[in-house]
C-alpha cells in the first residue's frame, strides 16, 4: 500500500487517486530568467523518481511541469541584457530540457507556458469568475484576490489569516482594500508585455498562471501537485485559494514538497547568488551522480552538495555498476541458493521502502545488499547464467529509480585488463618481486580493486 506524506494534513496517507488507474499530476517549474542550477535538478529528479514508481506501480500518469515565461525577473534580465524576454525565456527554456534530458528525466506529458494563447485565455476566465463571485477586485488596471473572502486561507502552510493581517500594513500608496491580497492581474508598464482585457491591459500575477496551466491541462482536481518546499507559502497557498474559489472544489488531493539543497549549509539560490548550475556539475560529472546524491537522502529534508556527499553518491554507483560485471567462470562451481532467495525478496523488499513516502534511501539498501550477494557469488565461481536473473532484477530496480548506470567509453576492456595484471604480478611473484607484487595490488585497490591471495592463485573483486 503507497503511502504518501501529504503536506496539507501533515501525515502520511493511503494513496488513492481520483480516478481507478490514473494519476494527474502538477509539478511547478522554473520561472525562466537564468541558468537552472543543481537546486532546480534536485526537485526535477525528486519527482521525477515519484512519478517513475508510480507507473511502476501500473498507474497511467499525466504529468505537467510549467515553464513560468513572464514575470518582473524575466523582464528585468532581458532589459538588462537589451533582449526581447520572450527570446530570453525560450532559450532557457530549450537549455534546461536540455539539461532535463541530460538527466534523464522523462519529458513531461505537457509543459504548459504562461503566455500561451490557452493559458492566457483560462487566465482571464478564471480572473472574471473570481470578480464575479466576489473573490476579486479590480482597481487602477490591476486586479487583486480578497484572501479574506476565503475562509480556509492558510490550511496548507498552517498560517493563520488574523495573525498575518494583524502583522501586516497598507503601504503608502498602495491600493490594495487589505495588505494580504495578491495581484492575480498586473497593469501595464511602458515597454512590458501585455495582454488587453475588459479592465485594461496587462499581465497576469504569477499565483493564477498556475492555477489555469494546472486547470487547463488536467481538470479542477488533480492527484498529487508538487514543487520546492519554499513555494509553500505563498505561492501554494495562492493557488488553491484562487482555484477552490473559482471552481467550488478540492484543488488537489496530495500536495508533496521536496526539501532544499544546501550549500555550506544555506539554501542554494539566485538571491543569494551561492550556484552551482547543472551546466557546470555536469561538465565534471554524469547525470547518474545527481541522480543518485537525491537517492541517497529524503526527499523532504534538506540535502547537503558537499564534495563529501558527492563523493559518496559516486562511490554507489560504482558499486552498484560492479553488479552487472561479467562472471570469469565457464562452468558452474558456486552455490547459488542464497542469492535466489536474496533475487526473490528484494523486489518486496524496494517496493515495502518506496511504498512508505517514496524511501528511496531504504529501496537503495535493499538493492546494495543484491549487489553484495551478486558479487560474493561471482567471486565464488557463479556463471553468467546463475548470476543473470539476479542481474536482471537490478537492472529493473535501478530503471525504477532512473538511473542509467552506464559505463564510460571504453570501460568494457576493464576487466580484461585487470585480469592481465594479476597476470603480470603472478609472474612477478613467481619471481619472489614482493614490493613490486604488493605495489600492484596497492595500486588496483587505490581504483576501488581488491585483490586475494591463496593457494590457488589470485583473484579480484570490485570493493
């Protein structure tokens, strides 16, 4: 049974979608103005993994990412640059598929764009409504959503609407009726892009973009709606605000926040100007490393970028890799029953970890613990054709979690040529070189290689 930790009710909860079979999901994706960094990866990867494990569960999954093209930052960039900020957008935006795909996360079902004549068109529909009911204003060009209207206002981030108004003051010139409200609708300025509706020209706020990608391409409710846990307040909660109070319904069942990645500590972010861009780190690294830096931990806590946990992430790969090498024997001559039992298990046992809130760190244990049991086999005299339904099983699981585990270029020779070293140093011991025996070994080991000695010769294994 899926579990899911729901932020709205703070609990884990059974999952059950709307509709038998078929899951509609809305994640919130970049506002386009700069490189994406790896903090924008993290939360791609998070729920990309979320969505893998759900169709690995048999569900039908429409998934929607956004792509926020108009806003103050895209603006103020393409102006500082002298650029038209639909051109500034649009190439962020096929530079972070890109990286997307570098990644190798799936491509959404759909990405819808704020300024899209769909989106703009539900925009306005939804504007109208709101100011029909009630729920909003118009002044000055501008239109405004009364979050004292709405009753349930701050039921996600668990503020309280009375205490964040009597913090809060009108500031001098502003012609909001309460200092809470939000623009869902902004007048034009000189030199902006902008739309012309009944109360004027401009463009929309960036809280009911959202709302009408998110109404337009997959209904009134979906399942799951997920994005960073620094979007919870106030962009969340604007968005169901506006949405229950245009459509009178539940805006999502499960609402799911990845935590933040941190570098020495604080979060990584534009505004604070601490990057790392998914550009740079993988010039250094491949796309498995981020992949599995977010397996490694929850995905709702925080996540420390440090060389330390780089280096960690690199290391498990490595080991899981040296699962699927090859066995040096021909014939069979190693007992294999406990890695039949470990094969059978361990599929149970990565969907009991990831069926309680997607524990990819639990699920990760499990398949090291095959990996072990593959490499003690072969190590042992198993075959290929005793170790290949294990094999195979790693195979699926790892797919589960979207890690490609490919090999570098010409990493295929890899064993042959640590064959044809213990070659050259069994020859060097037969020659009683002992330190140049031992520098071998020692070298091999440095490469994560383990050499043992017996009466019978030499053999290796990866560490």
């Amino acid at each position: 049974m899926l579990r899911l930790y729901n932020t709205q009710t703070r609990t884990k909860e059974e999952f059950q979608p709307l509709e038998e079979g078929k899951v509609r999901m809305y994640v919130c994706g970049p506002t386009v103005y700069d490189n994406a960094h790896v903090g924008h990866a993290m939360s791609a990867l998070v729920f990309d993994i979320v969505r893998r494990y759900l169709q690995y569960r048999g569900y039908d999954v429409k998934f929607a990412m956004n792509f926020t093209d108009v806003d103050d930052k895209i603006i103020n960039r393409a102006s500082e640059k002298g650029v038209d900020p639909f051109d500034l957008a649009e190439g962020y935006i096929q530079a972070y598929k890109e990286h997307l795909d570098d990644l190798n996360i799936l491509p959404a079902t759909v990405n819808p764009r704020a300024t899209e004549p769909k989106t703009m068109k539900q925009i306005l529909a939804m504007i109208e409504g709101l100011i029909e009911k009630g729920y909003a204003y118009t002044v000055n060009g501008d239109a405004y959503f009364r979050v004292h209207k709405d009753d349930d206002y701050g039921k996600l981030s668990g503020r309280n609407l009375d205490e964040m108004q009597a913090g809060a003051r009108i500031a001098v010139g502003d012609i909001k009726e309460n200092a809470s409200d939000f623009a869902i609708w902004k007048n034009a300025k000189e030199g902006e892009p902008a739309w012309e509706t009944p109360w004027g020209s401009g463009r929309p706020g960036w809280h009911i973009e959202c709302s009408a990608m998110c109404l337009h391409e997959l209904g009134e409710s979906i399942d799951i709606h997920g994005g960073g846990n620094d979007l919870i307040f106030p962009h969340h909660e604007n968005e169901i605000a506006q949405s229950e109070s245009f459509t009178g319904k539940s805006f999502a069942r499960y609402w799911m926040h990845n935590g933040m990645l941190q570098l020495s500590g604080e979060k990584m972010s534009k505004s604070i100007g601490n990057l790392v861009t998914i550009e740079d780190f993988l010039k250094d690294h491949e796309g498995d490393v981020m992949r599995m830096l977010v397996l490694n931990g929850n995905y709702r806590s925080p996540l420390a970028f440090t060389d330390e946990s780089i280096s960690a992430a690199e290391n498990g790969l490595k080991r899981l890799k040296s699962g699927f090498r090859p066995a040096t024997a021909k014939a069979a001559g190693a007992e294999t029953e406990a890695l039949y039992a470990k094969t059978a298990s361990t599929r149970d046992a990565f969907t009991e970890a990831m069926d309680d809130d997607i524990n990819t760190a639990g699920a990760l244990g499990h398949i090291f613990e095959l990996v072990r049991l593959i490499n003690a086999s072969r190590d042992t005299g198993a075959t290929d054709e005793q170790l290949r339904p294990a094999q195979n099983t790693l195979r699926e699981l790892t797919s589960v979690l979207g890690l490609e585990l490919k090999e570098k270029e010409g990493s295929g020779d890899t064993d042959k040529f640590i064959n044809l070293l213990l070659e050259v140093r069994s020859e060097v011991r037969t020659q009683k070189l002992w330190a140049l025996s031992d520098l071998i070994r020692d070298k091999l080991a440095a490469l994560g290689v383990t050499v043992e000695d017996s009466k019978d010769g030499s053999s290796w294994r990866w560490e």
